[in-house]
C-alpha cells in the first residue's frame, strides 16, 4: 500500500513540535504541500528548518497565529485561504486537581482545544464540499473516553472534539469528504518528554522508562504496556488524510494501545 498525497495542500495546527510535527514530516513524505502552524515565527521557522532537513524536497511554509481566538483562526485563513486536508491537532494539557482549576482555564481549554477546530472546520469544509474532496481530522484523545479526574477540563475538550467531528461527518454525506477523529493514548511528545525529564534525572532512568511505568501504573489496561511514539500516530492520521481511507467518515480511531477497555 503506499499512500500518496501529491498536490494536495495540508494545514496541521500546532505543528512545530511533538504529534503534530510528525503528522506534517509524514504528510510531506506523502507528497503533500504541507503548511506548519505555532504561536511564534521562532517556533515556526524551527519546524520548518527541522522539516526540510527531514524530508528533501519539500513544499512547505509557516503561518504563525494564535489558534485560540477567532482573530487568529481568521488570520490564519486569510493567509491559507483553501486546504485539501485540515488536521485540528492544536491543543494543550496537564494535571490539576478540579478544584484548583479556574473559570478562566476552563475556557482556555475550550477556547484552544475546541474552537480552533470548530473555526477552522467551518471556514474550510464548504470549499471541500463544493470541490467534493477533502478531509478534516481532530486529533483526540483516548482520555476523551476515559476521563482523567486528574485532568476533566481536558477530557472535556477532547470529548466535546468527538462529538463536532462526528457531526460535522454528517455534513458530508454522499460526498468525497471526510471528517474523523485520531485518539492518541500515552504518546512520547515533546510536552510529555518535558513533563518526565525531572522525574528520569531523580530516578537514574530514561525518560522512555519512565514513561513506560507511567503506563503500566497509571493506565494498566493498556496493552502494548509502553508509551506511543509520535510517529505512530502519525501513520493513523496521514492513512486518514489520504485517498485510501475513502470509506472511512464519521469514526473515532484510536491509536491508544489498547488503554480503553471497550470493543466498540
């Protein structure tokens, strides 16, 4: 099987860095035009330097905007203004007790991780529909099935994601686009490697044994028993995006590791 995205145009919000850099690297070895997303021209200009150096040849560029408000999803359409692939990858993360967790970070949540998805969608998925091509991809979580109590706001979000996506699928009946949603588990980001390096350096460990133990412990229904690379679930997500998954609209994929103990 070989998947091949040639001539078409990729946008991957939150792109410069972590899942969503490797969901751009694989999309542009698939072919794709690939546009990378952050909040800074630093960061930006970084990814891009980083995805040249991995992929020869590549047809890339930059658009630094905050994703978290309308103005910056607008900015970001004005400059992009048509898109063959749209992945809503943007978001943040992290533990705090529920109590401790402020009105103003429940909306941040919902601002970045939901609307952004929301705004982009709505921008690009009627030029799909009237060209009758396209895919738009959330990148969920499985901890929007199986809530965290150490990280409801973020749950919520990734719930809330699943829900438009499935929706959103509805709009495209009878038609050649798709809308779908990716559920990462334990992934070995750049935010998750941040997040354990204190803790490997306290313990004499790697940051991979450390995270793997985080699995075992924290999530033991797990069945691969390990953290997930970010490459990993890149593959979901460009299979996705490409032609090949044609009769796939509407779904909730996970790329979790066997974490939520369901077969539905």
């Amino acid at each position: 099987m070989k998947i091949d995205c040639s001539g078409q145009t990729a946008i991957v919000t939150g792109s410069t860095s972590g899942i969503g850099f490797a969901i751009a690297t694989a999309l542009a070895r698939a072919g794709a035009v690939v546009v990378l997303n952050g909040r800074s021209s630093a960061a930006v200009d970084a990814a891009l330097q980083g995805l040249r150096k991995a992929v020869a040849g590549v047809q890339a560029r930059g658009v630094a905007e905050n994703l978290s408000t309308a103005d910056g999803c607008a900015a970001l359409v004005k400059a992009v203004p048509d898109t063959d692939i749209l992945i809503n990858n943007v978001g943040i993360y992290g533990p705090k007790d529920f109590f401790a967790v402020t009105d103003q970070e429940w909306q941040q949540y919902f601002d970045i991780n939901v609307m952004s998805g929301v705004r982009l969608s709505r921008a690009y998925l009627s030029g799909m529909l009237k060209r009758n091509r396209g895919r738009i991809v959330f990148i969920s979580s499985e901890s929007g099935l199986n809530i965290p109590a150490d990280m409801l706001a973020y749950g919520f979000s990734k719930t809330a994601q699943l829900s438009i996506a499935r929706g959103l699928a509805k709009l495209t009946r009878g038609s050649a686009v798709t809308v779908n949603s990716v559920l990462p588990g334990p992934t070995l980001s750049d935010g998750v490697v941040t997040m354990l390096r204190d803790a490997a350096k306290q313990q004499g460990k790697t940051i991979e044994q450390v995270a793997d133990e985080f699995v075992r412990t924290q999530r033991p229904s797990s069945i691969i028993a390990r953290a997930a690379t970010p490459e990993e679930v890149a593959n979901m997500v460009v299979y996705v995006a490409s032609p090949l998954s044609s009769a796939t609209n509407g779904a909730a994929l996970r790329v979790e590791g066997g974490v939520v103990d369901t077969i539905s």
